[in-house]
C-alpha cells in the first residue's frame, strides 16, 4: 500500500482522525468553551517548536516530538507553581510527512497531556513550505494571588536549582550520534517540574521562581532582571551527576559548560529566605526530587557572576570557553 499523504486524505479527513484520537470533548466547534476553577486565576504561555531548531524529526520517533512540545510548554505553567489544564496546537506540516507519522505525533501529544490530566481544546494544522513547526499553547490554573513569579528575589538569598543539570545538553549530542537510553530522553522527553513547583507554591515560602529552558546561563539574568537583583553561582555545588560527567567525557565537552549552558533541562530554579531553606528541601524531596543551592542572590551591582573551585570568579555570561549551543 502507498504511504497516505495529507494531500490524499485532506485537511478536514487528517482533523477527523485527530479528533478520534484526542478523544477530547471540547473539540469540534469554532472555539472551546472552557471551564474555570473557582478561587483560581488563569495561565496562559505559548511555545513553538521548529524541525532542527528545537528537535530532530530524523533521530526522534513522532510520538517524541508530540511529546515534547506539549511538556516544554507545561514547564512554563509548573514554573509558576500551576497546574496545567488544556493546549491548543498549530501544526505546520512539511508536504513528505505521511499521515501515519502525523498520527503517530497525535499519539504522543496525547500520551503527554494524559499524563498532567490535561485536554486538548483546539489547534489547526496547515501544510508549510518549511520545516515542520508546533506551535503550542498551554493554559493553567493557579491559586489567585499565588503565582510564583521571577519577581521578590532579595540578595541573600540562597538560590536553588530541582534536579540535575546538563542531561538534556548531553542527551542531545548523544541523539546526534544515534545513541539512546536516559539522557537521550532526558532531550526528547522531558520531565516538567509540576509537582515539585505545586510542593513550593504550597510552602508559601518562595520569593522567586522560574523555569531553566535556555539554561542556567541565561535564564537566571532574567529572573536577576525582574527581580531587579544579581547573583553568584558557586560552580562545584552545581548538581552534576556522575552519567552527564561520564557522557561529557565521551563527546569531548566539558559538563559544567554543559550545565550552564545546555538548555532544555526544564529544572526550575527558586530563590528564597536562608532560613527556610532546609523546609523547601524537604517539601521538594517529598515530591521526590532534591534541591540544591547553587548560589546565591546578589546586590545588583555585583552583576551575575560565577565561583570557580579555585576561588576565581567571573563573569556568568560570556564567561565560559567551552560551552555549546542549545539548539539541535
Ligand atoms: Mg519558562
């Protein structure tokens, strides 16, 4: 049998095959009615996702690639302590993806919004000139006036970072190899921090908070920015686990650049009071993930800076030699 191309089914036959698939309720009319949560306020974030540019469609499965847009986006409502509700997806289709792949990506946009007891509630899909791009919204709830926010950091602060660093960075060059296993998932699929963000709104002991998708070496000037604050992160307390070290040896790259400037981790990084900390340690480990303090929040005139081991410091951007870039 030929491989069945969107061109052959159509658009409206692709979207009725989709919608069976979701199984989601709230599709089939020119805009979802949404329920709301009393006591709670709204999230809105959106997120694109581009062929060779934040995935690789000839080294992921579909299912993968579904997978991922809808938890990069999900990372952006755990970030700010919430709980995912529903997505919206624009799928921009290049015209030799066959309509098995493109239901074998529904798959995965399924699997992922099944897993945070989320719905999909619209999107459309067109066929593109250029590579194949989702563009996803997610929308969630959080408790009103509860937000964690990358605002309220205040120098002195200890600053925190939940997992491990540098997985995703080193799973990526792994991918490129045709290599598999957890770092390479750790890229493809990641894991957003929902319930450890849901543990830290909950504690109520937060001053700031955000999501690491650039990675550290970026994302926290922006959270310094908003929080109109700077910082220094001690390089050996960087959580780096003995799989990336090892990993990095066997790709030639060094894991602490690999840590700070990566990307794709989806790690968030919290600031709060010194007195607290051992409590949002605790509350983070329940959840099953530890906290590390990688720093800690500065003046804003001492800028952002890095500790190296032997008592130098510099510069976080710009300031490291070996670091690679974070997009596929
Ligand atoms: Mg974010």
């Amino acid at each position: 049998m030929p491989t069945e191309r969107l061109a052959d089914l159509g658009e409206f036959g692709l979207l009725a095959r989709i919608r069976a698939r979701l199984g989601s309720s709230y599709l089939g009319d020119d805009a979802a009615v949404l329920p709301r949560t009393a006591g709670m306020e709204l999230l809105a974030t959106v997120d694109a996702q581009v062929d060779g540019v934040h995935f690789l469609r000839e080294r992921m499965v579909p299912q993968q690639v579904g997978r991922r847009a809808i938890a990069v986006n999900v990372s952006d409502i755990a970030a700010m302590g919430g709980l995912p509700r529903f997505a919206l997806v624009s799928l921009l289709v290049p015209a030799d993806l066959s309509v098995a792949w493109i239901e074998a990506l529904y798959d995965g946009i399924r699997q992922e919004t099944v897993r945070w007891e989320m719905q999909v509630v619209g999107g459309n899909i067109s066929g593109t000139p250029g590579p194949l791009t989702l563009d996803v919204a997610v929308l969630g709830e959080v408790e009103t006036g509860c937000a964690l926010t990358r605002r309220g950091a205040r120098p002195g602060d200890p600053l925190f970072v939940t997992g491990d660093l540098g997985r995703a960075a080193v799973g990526l060059h792994l991918l490129r190899r045709g290599e598999s296993g957890s770092l390479v998932d750790a890229y493809c699929t990641p894991v957003p921090r929902v319930g450890e963000g849901r543990a830290l709104l909950r504690s109520r002991l937060v001053h700031a908070a955000m999501d690491l998708s650039d990675g550290l070496g970026s994302d926290l000037y922006r959270l310094c920015e908003e929080s109109q604050v700077g910082a220094v992160i001690e390089v050996a307390a960087l959580p780096i686990s003995g799989e990336v070290r090892a990993a990095a040896a066997t790709v030639g790259l060094d894991p602490v650049g690999l840590a700070l400037f990566g990307g794709e981790d989806f790690e968030l990084v919290v600031a709060a009071a010194s007195n607290d900390a051992g409590t949002l340690q605790r509350v983070v480990a329940e959840v099953g993930t530890p906290l590390t303090v990688i720093g800690e929040v500065r003046p804003a005139g001492e800028g952002v800076t890095v500790h190296l081991p032997d008592g130098s410091k510099r510069p976080l951007a710009g300031g490291w030699d070996h670091f690679p870039g974070r997009h596929a």
